[in-house]
C-alpha cells in the first residue's frame, strides 16, 4: 500500500500557477479525525487507507486489504444490509453515506458514518470509490439516550401518575382504537367498570395519604388478575378503574369481573366507614357488545356504567353483567 501515489491520484488541479506538494495532502488527511480511504473498483483492494484506522479500531493499517476485510469487520447485524446498500448505490454511480457498527479487534464495536464518493474515469465507468471514514460512536449514544427519554416521557404521558395504570387519556384513545378494530372485525369488546365502595369515606375518616395508599394497592391488584398484553387496566377517574378487554366473550368477562372484586375485597383493607363489609369493596359493571358498523362507543360506555350504579344501588360489593350463565 503506497499511501503517497495513493492520495497523489485524489488530487485536484491546483490553481492557475500554483503547484501543491502531495505531502501536504498526505499531512492534512492523516491529521483529522476523519479516516480516509480509496478502493480500486476492479481488484476491490483498498489502495489506500488512513493510520487512523489502528488507533480506533485496533486492526492495523496493513490488515485492510480488500472490501472482504472491511465487510467482515461490520457487525452482523449491519453486515448484509449496509453491504448490500453500499454495493448497489456504487454499481449505479451514486455517492452515498451508511451508518454501522465496526467491530474493534477486542470484540467491541464504533459506530462509523462512512461517506462515499464514486469516482468514475474518462470512459464514464466506476474507477473507484473514496471516502471518508468518521466515528459517531458519542453522537448515537446521545441519540440512544434521547430516544429512551422520548419513550419514558411517552409512557409517562400515558399512565396514572399515582397508580401506574393508565390513565384516562390513554384509555380514551384505546377505546376508539379497539372500537375500530372491533367494528371491522365483527369480534366481541369488553368494558369492566368499578367504583370503590364509599370510597369517600373512607378518606374522610382515614386520610387522603392513606386514601392514596389504597388506591395504589387496589390498582397492583388488578394488574396481577391474569389480563393480556392487549388489555388495559385504567383509571378512569378518582376512585373508578375500568378494565378495556379487546376479544373477550361476555362469559369470561363477567368471570374476570368477579375476579377483580374479589380481589379487591381480598385486600383486606380497613374500611370502618363502610356499610357493605368491614373490608374495602368494589361495586363491578360489566358488559360485551360486537360494535355495530356506523357506531360508536358512547353509548356502550353509558350502558355499562348503568350496570356498575345497579350494583351500587343493589348494596355494592357486587358484580352487574348481562350475562347470565
């Protein structure tokens, strides 16, 4: 590899007048950070290829013989795509940038931009490609960092700030979501609604910390009821949680229902303001519909929320369903 002829062949005309020693060019491009490169396109050697290579990357200078050392030092996981982008972009005389992790020779990895220019000769065929190789390494961190921030802040934007359920935006948009779906489908949506019992009450005569205290150990017991990925369990406001239960039939819907009241009142939290138990309770609607076309939830929701004020008005601690078995 004679790195002298190498960047001789990259240099430009000079101006008018002014001759340029290529040591100069060798100089400058060894100095930056930036790692240059050339490939001669019909051996597919590389003609050249800066020092900088063996400090980043641990493979010395003298060891990047062909495209099949550098194909081979991507990781696998970038490996098939950014070859067979890279390839392609330069078979059709386009300059071009990809974004891999290089493997170092201790069996780590540097995220490399490589930016790529396609030299052509006189006759208009691709004579070679040259390039510059830049570590990005701390800029993908940053991006990875941000994207999880971005995630976090997501989840936070969707969930209860006391309970860690969903909250009721979520829930809203879910709704609509699964209504769709269920529309298009023609399968069955369930909605369990449930108040605390006397919930009021109890913060009257407990407090509102321990008010909160409750309201979270109720929300743990209903996310450990056995629902799917799919499902949601949602605070639907103060002291009410809803449970939305994509293609799910009235029979194991009302079942889940009475698993969920129960669960509540197997707490066994203190409730000497209640009079319905000595415990904490829930009064439970539950209902199914297959969502007729050109409708929507609304009057779903309500019909629901009237079995859950049945179960209040029956003496709570109940479950209210359609469905009979």
């Amino acid at each position: 590899m004679n790195p002298t002829m190498a960047v001789n062949d990259q240099v430009t005309d000079a101006a008018p007048g002014m001759e340029v020693d290529p040591a100069v060019y060798k100089t400058l491009l060894e100095s930056t950070l930036a790692i240059p490169w050339k490939i001669d396109w019909a051996t597919m050697r590389f003609a050249y290829i800066g020092p900088q290579i063996e400090p980043l990357l641990g493979w010395s200078q003298d060891s990047w013989l062909s495209v099949d050392d550098w194909a081979s030092r991507i990781h696998p996981d970038d490996r098939d795509h950014v070859v067979n982008f890279c390839v392609s972009q330069s078979v059709a005389g386009k300059d071009h940038e990809a974004d891999y992790r290089a493997l170092t020779k201790d069996d780590g990895y540097v995220w490399i931009r490589d930016v790529v220019h396609v030299v052509r000769g006189d006759d208009g065929e691709v004579d070679s490609l040259v390039g510059f190789m830049f570590d990005i390494s701390e800029r993908k961190r940053i991006e990875h960092e941000l994207m999880k921030m971005q995630k976090k802040l997501e989840a936070l934007s969707f969930e209860d700030g006391l309970t860690g359920t969903s909250n009721r935006r979520h829930y809203d948009e879910r709704l609509q979501a699964e209504w769709k779906a269920a529309q298009t489908g023609q399968h069955p949506l369930s909605l369990i609604l449930l108040d605390i019992d006397h919930f009021k009450d109890y913060n009257d005569f407990y407090g509102h910390i321990q008010g909160d205290e409750c309201l979270v150990r109720i929300a743990g017991a209903l996310k450990e009821i056995g629902i799917r990925s799919r499902d949601i369990v949602a605070r639907y406001g103060g002291e009410e949680f809803v449970l939305l239960l994509p293609e799910t039939s009235e029979a194991a819907a009302a079942v889940l229902a009475e698993r969920c009241r129960a669960a509540i009142e197997g707490l066994h939290i203190r409730h000497e303001r209640s009079s319905c138990s000595a415990f904490v309770t829930a009064s439970v609607g539950v209902g199914t519909v297959i969502p007729p076309f050109e409708s929507d939830a609304l009057h779903f929701c309500d019909a629901v929320d009237k079995l859950l004020y049945a179960a209040k008005q029956a003496g709570r601690n109940q479950v209210r369903s359609t469905f009979s078995a």
